[in-house]
C-alpha cells in the first residue's frame, strides 16, 4: 500500500472528513489545501472554526475551490492510512444511520487519537515496535474432538472461508451446545490461512472469560505480544489506542471486542463472529445508533468472507433470514456431553392460598426447593431483573412515593448506602428517616430488588452462603471477577443476581435457577419485550445442569400468574422455534419489523408541547405514499434529568423506501431544528430496538 505521495507542485484540495457539529450543516467531508498529495484513509489534523480537529483524508473527487481553502494542519504521516474497505464501512454506516462520516469516524476510532500530536503517535508506534516475544514457547493446546453437529458447522465455515462467503451463517445452538469450539476451530482454520479473525461480545463482562479461552487455545500458534487484543470501552485510553493500532498494522490476528469492535480496522480480516447475536447491546443506544451486528453482516458481505452469528436465541430478524433462506442455518441440538437441559417448572402463583404476603417472591415452595438443593450441597441462581432493596418507598398514611424530582420515575431505595436513587438521572439523596411529606415515621418499602431477596433469602435459609451480583455489588475493578470465581469455587450457594449473571457464564456447579417475577414484559408496550424475556429465561434456563455428572436433574422454577402464556408454555419445552413461529406470525400479522422497517425520531425538550411541536411539524415536511409517520408520543420514561423526551415512529414496508425517505427527510430536519430553539436534542434511530 502506497502511504505518502510527495507531490513537488503547488499544492492540492483533498477531502477530509472531520466531527463537524451537527447545527453547522456541514454533512460530508470538507475540502482543505494541502501542500502534498494525501493518500485517501491518511490521518490529519484539520483546523474547523476555532479549533484543530482529527480528520481523515476521504477517497472520492472535490470540486475545484471556488473560495480560498484552510490548509491541513498536521499530517500523521508514521502511520499507514485507513483501508479502502474501512473507509467504504464509515461511508456506508453514516449513510444508513444518518450521520456524517466524520461524526462516527470521531467516536469509533481510539479517543486517544484525537489528543496526540503526529510526533507522539509516531512514538507510540515505535514503543509498539519494541513489544517483542520473550519467555519459552506456550504448551501445543488440547482441543477437544468435535461432536458430529459442531464439526458439521466448522466444515460449513471452512468451506467459506475457502470459497469466498455465500451467506451470513446462524449458528443456532443450544446453550452448552459448545458453539464457542465452533467459534475456535472456525478462527484457528481462518489465521492458518494468515486472515485475521474479529470475535464480538455483547458484555465487556464477558471479554476476560473468552479472552482466557482463546489465548489459551492461541497461544503456542500466536506467540508474539499483541497478536490477540481486546477492544471495548473499559480499557484505558492508551490499552485501546495500542490495541487498535496492533489490529490497524495487522500485528493483532485476533481481535475480541465489545460491539465498537465492529468498526476496528483490520486489513486481513477473513472471518466475524458475533456470539449472543440477538443481544440488545450490540445496539449503541446514543451517538449514531448503529447496530454491530447489522454492520457485522455488512462487512463480511462487503469483504465477501464469512460471518458466524451464533445464539440459542437468535433474533427473530435473524431467524426469519433464515428461514427465508437469505442466511444459512447450522444447528446444534445437543448439550456437550449429553446434560439434558433444566426441567422448567412453571410455578403457579394462582395456586398459592390467597394472604397478604402473596405477592412475594419468595414463595414458601420455592423456599422449599432452594432448601433441598442446599441441603444436597448444590448451588443454586435466583434471577431478578431489578436491582435495589425496593423499587418504592411509600409512605402509607399520605400516599408519598420516593418520586425523582427530575424525572417521571421513582427513586430506587438502596439499603446498604441508606440511599434513594434515581436509576435514569442518579439523583441521590439519603432515605428520610420521616415521610417528607408528612413527617410520618413508618415509611415503607414497596416490591423488590436483588438487595432485598439477598436479605430474605438470608434469613430465611439461615447457613446458606447467598452472594449477589449486579451492577451495584460489582462497581469497583476486579469485584466481579472476584465474585464470579466464588461461585467457580463452590464458596456460594445461592446466587441472587440480574442479567449480568444470566449471559455466557459456564457456570458447572448450578443446578436449580429460578426467576422470580418475570411476568412484567409480558404486558409491555414495546413489541420487543417478549422476545428479550424469552431469550433471557433460556439463558438464564442455560446456567444450570452445564455438568451432566451429579444426580438429580437440575431445574428451571419460574413463578408466574400467566403460566398458559405461550411464552412460558415454549420455555417449557426448549422450543425456541415454537416460540419464534408464534411471534413471526404475530409480527407479520401486524406489519411489525422483520416485516416492515422502522426508524424513530426522538425529540428533548424542557415542556413536552415543545418537543412534539417538532414532532408534528417535522410529519408535515415530507409525504411518501409507502412511508407512514405515527403520531409524536412521549418515551415510556417521558421526563429524565428534567428533560421531557417525545418520540414518532416511521415506518415503511421496503428497507430502501425508508433509507430514501430518511435521505430526504434529515436534511429538511436539520433547517427545522433552526426554528425550534426550544428543543434541546433531537436524532434519527434507524432499526431501534426499544420502542
Ligand atoms: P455454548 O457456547 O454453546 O453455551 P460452550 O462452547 O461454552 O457452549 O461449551 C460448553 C462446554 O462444553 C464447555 O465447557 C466446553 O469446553 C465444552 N466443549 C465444547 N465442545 C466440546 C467437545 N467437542 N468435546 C468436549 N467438550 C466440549
Ligand atoms: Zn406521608
Ligand atoms: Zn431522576
């Protein structure tokens, strides 16, 4: 690749995308003067206003300049420019997002970038020239002999690899099916043939764990530091930049990261994994609302090499490419070594003697079964998607809830930091020790977090040894690593956690999960709750009975109000096809996505009447007979940080009608915005996931 032109003439006009605020109307890449010919991808500093931005010299033709040019500032010329490829990754995500290219350049590439000078990047390039191989060679690893199912997927892959990719694959696999072996034999088939592989994970959680599996497995075959990086937002600053700069100079052949992985730039890239494809988090939820797994599947497709997307559960967007044939389906049945998965039992809470305590989680049966588990020594995981002590204070002489000032929510009580806190603007403030609306003392907790089932659950299995994990036990570094490795080590025996400790743990000791009150998403407005409830009770169904050895079948306990649901009725059975039959026809039937194509836009303001007279305004600016615009409604949580947040759907049959629409339509937005001061923030979210 040729890296710098040095051009003796007058000087050139080249294109250079930069993060130009998005009221200046500056959308694509601008022209700048430039004393030599800049190879397209080069890194520059550009100066835009006032300030000296970080810029990417941008293929494609400017104009001749009709006014006299700003010259670049400040060429990063010790490093080899961005790839054609990456470069048509940029171009086609903003289009399709709806952003400038220069925006997401900005807020995909290592942040470090934007604060170095070209002498101290070129520094740091050589400080990674010197990491070389030191200490005796790692032991040849030992792989496992596939089971049929799996070495049938791997075969499916290699045949890719080598043929150049047809279709994205669904590797659509059972938890414990051993989808992550598939994963390794598909990675080590692609850097044998000296491609590079790119592994995607939903949870920076879940990187160190798949991380030590496959340096393990990579480390006599990839030998020199840097050869398998991380990427995702909890390294520091420099770790992200040097690891992105190994996978940049292709020094890294392995890249494991969280969803702004996608965007890496890797020049050999021949093969993309994206594992628990059908999580939301591959979704960024601000910024340019990309989807990583989308891009995934753009990206291999544009690199003609093959994409795995693997899950027990995979989104119904996904399933139904399959089942259309678009994808190609590698299934795997069975649980390694023959565990039968969990028993579910669906326990109803109708069933229980009517009493006032009948609403507590913490049913006596289900007390019973979590004491028979103990008293085998088995440990067992309770699952409650809420965290807290209580979600309410409420005070029951005046009615007074711990309402957040600031938003339409109510503030979570925290017993441990005798705290009341909003969970949307983290407004906290100590817990009254009176009603503060009417000086009442006997202010109470309504309903339940984690950090009140650890307590019950405490005091009613006196002995029991029960650990909670969630985001507020695992704020510190290294807690959550240290928690998780207690219950490795048989230090725990009941578990009470969120969903962070439902996705990918292979948990071997647990035997009996049980989810306490789920029925919430069964009910809710957003047509996506029923499938993330699902995908989450199977994973969660996924911990337990990992280790087929130890008697006794290990057990699913679900307590519901609705157990005839069809919902709980496929969770019983495994059947995740049932299940996604089910919702593809309720889909189909209601022209909701895969069906149809949705985009939302989204409007702050201080009042409400503000932000939806954008709203309303911005339905009127343009018709398309195939393009529906709903009316603007406020978000579920209408008002966060004082801030009220209205939304309005667009929808249309065909992908391309609403990207066109979408072309037309944000431009027009952008001049409109001009005479709505009042509102605050506004933004397109192509493909949203929460509605
Ligand atoms: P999944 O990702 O589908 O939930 P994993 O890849 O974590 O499943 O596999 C479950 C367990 O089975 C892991 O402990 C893994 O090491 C083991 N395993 C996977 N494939 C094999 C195999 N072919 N032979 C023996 N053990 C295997
Ligand atoms: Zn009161
Ligand atoms: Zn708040």
């Amino acid at each position: 690749m040729e890296r710098l032109v040095v051009d003796p003439g007058p000087g050139v006009v080249v294109r250079v995308a930069v993060d130009a605020p998005q009221h200046s109307g500056l959308t694509g890449p601008l022209d700048y003067a430039s004393e030599q010919v800049l190879a397209p991808g080069s890194l520059v500093r550009a100066p835009l206003g006032k300030r000296e931005l970080l810029g990417i010299v941008w293929p494609g033709e400017s104009a001749p300049p009709e006014v006299e040019l700003r010259a670049v500032a400040a060429v990063f010329d010790a490093l080899p420019p961005l790839g054609a490829a990456w470069c048509r990754m940029l171009d086609f995500a903003a289009g399709y997002y709806q952003r400038s290219v220069g925006e997401l350049a900005s807020a995909v590439l290592p942040p470090q970038l934007r604060e170095l000078s070209p002498e101290q990047l070129a520094a740091r390039l050589r400080k990674l020239e010197r990491k070389v191989a030191k200490g005796p060679a790692a032991a040849e690893p030992v792989r496992p002999e596939l089971a049929p199912e799996q070495a049938g997927a791997v075969a499916r892959i290699t045949a890719q690899l080598e043929a150049g990719a047809a279709k994205p694959l669904l590797l659509f696999g059972v938890t414990g099916s051993g989808k992550t072996e598939v994963y390794l034999r598909a990675a080590e088939a692609a850097l044998a043939a000296g491609r590079q592989v790119l592994v995607l994970v939903p949870e920076i959680n879940l990187t160190p764990q798949l991380e030590a599996r496959f340096t393990e497995r990579f480390a006599a075959l990839l030998p020199e530091p840097l050869a398998i990086v991380s990427l995702h937002s909890a390294l520091t600053p420099a770790q992200r930049l040097q690891n992105w700069l190994a996978a940049h100079l292709g020094r890294a052949r392995l890249v494991l990261g969280t969803r702004l992985a996608v965007f890496a730039s890797l020049p050999d890239l021949g093969l993309i994994v994206v594992d628990e494809e059908h999580d939301p988090s591959y979704k960024q939820q601000d910024g340019a609302r990309y989807s990583a797994r989308d891009l995934a599947v753009w990206r291999a497709h544009d690199l003609k090499v093959p994409v795995v997307l693997g899950s027990a559960t995979p989104s119904l967007e996904s399933w139904q490419h399959a089942e259309s044939g678009r994808y190609e389906r590698l299934t795997l049945a069975t649980r390694i070594g023959g565990g039968a998965l969990p028993r579910v039992r669906l326990f109803d809470m109708k069933s229980l003697p009517p009493s006032p305590g009948v609403t507590t989680a913490l049913t006596a049966p289900l007390l019973a079964a979590l004491k028979e588990r103990l008293d085998r020594g088995e440990q067992s995981l309770v699952f409650l998607n809420r965290r807290g002590y209580a979600p309410v204070l409420h005070c029951g002489e005046c009615q007074w809830k711990s309402d957040c000032p600031h938003c339409s929510a109510w503030r979570v009580f925290h017993k441990r930091d005798r705290t009341l806190r909003c969970h949307h603007c983290g407004f906290t403030e100590r817990v009254p020790r009176a009603c503060p609306n009417c000086g009442n003392h006997d202010i109470a907790p309504i309903g339940r977090g984690t950090e009140r089932l650890e307590e019950q659950l405490a005091e009613a299995l006196p002995g029991a040894r029960v650990l909670r994990i969630d985001a507020d036990s695992t704020r510190r570094k290294g807690e959550l690593e240290a928690q998780l490795q207690a219950v490795h080590d048989g230090e725990v025996d009941i578990l009470v956690g969120t969903q962070m400790v439902t996705k990918g743990h292979d948990f071997r000791r647990i035997r009996f999960v049980a989810a306490v009150n789920p029925d919430g998403a069964l009910f809710s407005s957003d047509f996506r709750a029923p499938e993330r409830l699902f995908a989450l009770l199977m994973q969660a169904a996924g911990r337990a009975g990992r280790d087929a050895s130890g008697d006794g079948v290990s057990e699913m306990w679900v307590q519901t109000w609705h157990r005839d649901h069809a919902l709980y009725q496929a969770l019983a059975r495994h059947d995740y096809e049932r299940f996604a039959r089910d919702q593809l026809a309720e889909r189909r039937s209601a022209s909701l996505p895969p069906f149809s194509h949705l985009a939302l836009l989204r409007a702050e303001a201080r009042t409400a009447e503000a932000a939806k007279a954008f709203l309303d305004e911005a339905a009127g600016l343009l018709q398309d007979e195939q393009v529906f615009v709903y009316p603007p409604v406020p978000h579920a949580v209408a008002r966060v940080a004082d801030v009220e947040r209205m939304q309005m759907l667009v929808e249309a049959g065909q992908r391309s009608r609403l990207q066109a629409f979408l072309r037309e339509w944000v431009p027009a937005l952008l001049a409109l915005k001009r005479q709505h001061k009042a509102v605050l923030r506004w933004a397109v979210d192509v493909d949203p996931l929460a509605i």
